[in-house]
C-alpha cells in the first residue's frame, strides 16, 4: 500500500540545513572545525541571555506561556507598537509559513526576487500557489519591476531585506516606491532578519510603515545578532487583522519558555548588539582585504556573511573547505552553483577560513 503525499508537497524539496560541526568533525576525521555556514554570531548569545537562562532552567518541567506575555509586552514597548500587533514564531521563518498557511490560496501566486530566501518559495508551493521570481539588477533587488508581475492572482510578496543568501539591500526611496503603487489587498512581506547589522544610512526601518500601510508585514528575528539560533525564535509586525489571522493558524506553544526567557533578556542587552555589529564591521573588512589581495570576486554586504564568486564548482569548494574543517555555504539549492556564503566569523575563525581557502585555490 502506498499513500499519496499532496501534489504540491511533490515538488518541494526538503530545506538543507548547513552541517553542525559535530557531523563535520566526525565525518572528516577532523578536529576543532569551525562553522561558517549559517550566519550566527560568532561572540555566542547575549550574556544577558545565558544569565536568565541558569536562573530558569528549574522552571523548564511547565509548558511556556502561549501567549509569551512579557516578551511581546517588552517588544511593544521597545519598538512603540501595540501588543495586538505583534506575532512570535519559532524562528521567523515559521511566520512566513503561517502566513501561507493562513492567507495563500491554490493557484494565487507571490511575487519574490531571484535568489531570496528559499522558505518564501516554498510557503507557497505549499498551498499550491505559484511562486513568480523577478530578476535581480546587479545582484540587487528590482523593485521597480515586481510592479509589471502583479496580476488578478497575487496573494504576497515577499522582500527579504537585505537579501540572504546575496547580502544586498533595498533603499529607503525605492520601498516607499513600492509600497506606494501596491494594492492593499495584497500582502507585503519584509524581512529584516539582518536589520541590526545594516550601516547605511538609505537603508529603510519599515515599522515606520505599518501604521500607512495595513498590509505591510514586518519581519525580524533573535537568531543573528542576539545570538539565539539554538532556541529558535522570531518575531513579526503587522495589522491586527494580519495578526489575527495568523494566531489562527499558530501553534499554541509554538515559542518554547527558554526562547521566550532569553529573548526577554537579549532584547535590553544594547551593549551586546552594538558590540556585535562593531565587530561583525570589523571582521568584514578583514576579509574584503584578503579576497582582494586574492583577487577573488565577491559581493558587498550589508549583514554578517558575504557571497564569494568562484567561477568553478561551489560544491566541490565547500567540500575541500570541510575536509579542512572550515564549513561553509555551498548554494546549489539557489542555483548560485558558481558561489559559496561564508559567516563573518572570530577573528582566528576567519583567519582559519582563509588559510584553507588559499590551500583549497592552490590545488584548484
């Protein structure tokens, strides 16, 4: 007997997760690997975070407050935005699944840019939507032209900002363009996951659109800059009727109490952030000068990691790299085949991946 799995689940394929340093290290035989793979802060959680940690673990025997009370009450009042219009996700990636599951019909289509993140795709072909990618313009998004494939079917549209895996960003000017010229019965979705890493100053913060534009979804997320990958938790502004209907969908314990915890603590840790994005600026730079000096094409980033352009096989470059136990993002999954995405990692991280990557180049 074979059951049938839904047509459209036929088409997905599982997300690659990159591969912990344990499996590297035991698969390669190697030791001290270091993990340049998934874009996480290289100076660990934030310290306020490990400290509300230790003083909760005894508390870990309860199931967490579903509706996580004091962390939206601290994040509304941090951003100055009404609790009614905040939703928490297990990471803000399973947002962007809720908001397929709750607004996105079979044969609706969104509209995202070529090479974002594959999770917007996929939200889609889950409910059997269409996922329509509009050209990037020197590795950078076109917004201009996502106006000319709105049609009588679009549902979302999706703009991940700056963009992963490409690392890119999208003006102030031109989103206000956008969100301007978008019918309101369409849903804007942007993602700000690497917000706390931008420097320039065209960037837009696009909270300051959700009071004029009622379909406009805001997201943004602990796992980079605050240091919680391992927990697992996002966060999302929206319209209270956007909200709501995702609250529809959601998991009632879908944020587990120690993300909730932590997330608490890490959002008043200024000093972590700040010292993060310093450092993060830093490091960048060190690399911008070693690719240079190794006349190795890459694109300027605004987050924690930078796309690297080998102009031969990414795949087999990763593998190399983790044989010499550097684990780094090949980007097949993007079509980017040519490409690698390295973490802006330590200082001695970094040096580590250079010092590899120079041997790996040599033998190429």
């Amino acid at each position: 007997m074979t059951i049938e799995i839904r047509d459209c689940i036929k088409a997905l394929q599982p997300y690659p997760p990159g591969k912990p340093i344990e499996e590297v290290e035991r698969e390669y035989g190697v030791t001290e690997a270091v993990k340049l793979a998934s874009n996480e802060n290289p100076l660990g959680p934030s310290p306020k975070a490990i400290k509300a940690l230790k003083n909760n673990l005894n508390s870990l025997n309860r199931y967490p407050d579903g509706n996580a009370y004091y962390l939206k009450k601290a994040i509304s009042e941090k951003f100055k935005i009404s609790e009614e219009r905040i939703v928490l996700g297990n990471g803000s990636d399973e947002i962007v699944m809720l908001l397929a599951l709750a607004f996105i019909n079979p044969g609706e289509e969104i509209i995202v840019s070529q090479y974002s993140f594959v999770r917007y795709k996929m939200g889609a072909q889950l409910m059997g939507a269409r996922c329509i990618e509009v050209p990037l313009v020197d590795y950078q998004h076109s917004l201009g032209d996502f106006l000319h494939c709105v049609t009588s079917k679009t549902k979302a549209i999706f703009i991940d900002n700056p963009m992963n895996p490409i690392g890119t960003m999208a003006t102030r000017k031109k989103m206000e363009k956008l969100l301007e010229k978008i019918a309101d019965r369409i849903l804007i979705v942007v993602d700000e996951a690497y917000f706390e890493y931008v420097k320039d100053k065209k960037y837009p913060n696009c909270l300051e659109y959700i009071d004029q534009y009622p379909n406009l979804v805001v997201l943004r997320t602990f796992s980079k800059i605050y240091g919680l990958a391992g927990l697992r938790i996002g966060y999302g502004f929206s319209s209270p009727e956007i909200i709501n209907g995702i609250e529809c969908v959601r998991p009632p314990f879908n944020v587990n109490s120690a993300a909730q915890i932590a997330g608490l603590a890490a959002l008043s840790d200024n000093k972590f952030v700040k010292k993060s994005a310093k450092y993060n600026q830093k490091q960048k730079k060190f690399l911008y000068k070693e690719l240079d000096n190794l006349k190795i094409k890459y694109i300027e980033s605004h987050t924690n990691f930078i796309l690297i352009n080998l102009d031969s096989n990414g795949n087999q470059v990763s593998e190399d790299l983790m044989k010499k136990g550097v684990i780094v993002r090949p980007l097949g999954v993007y079509n980017l085949n040519n490409f690698i995405r390295v973490t802006i990692g330590t200082e001695e991280e970094n040096i580590k991946f250079i010092k590899a990557f120079k041997e790996v180049l040599s033998k190429s």
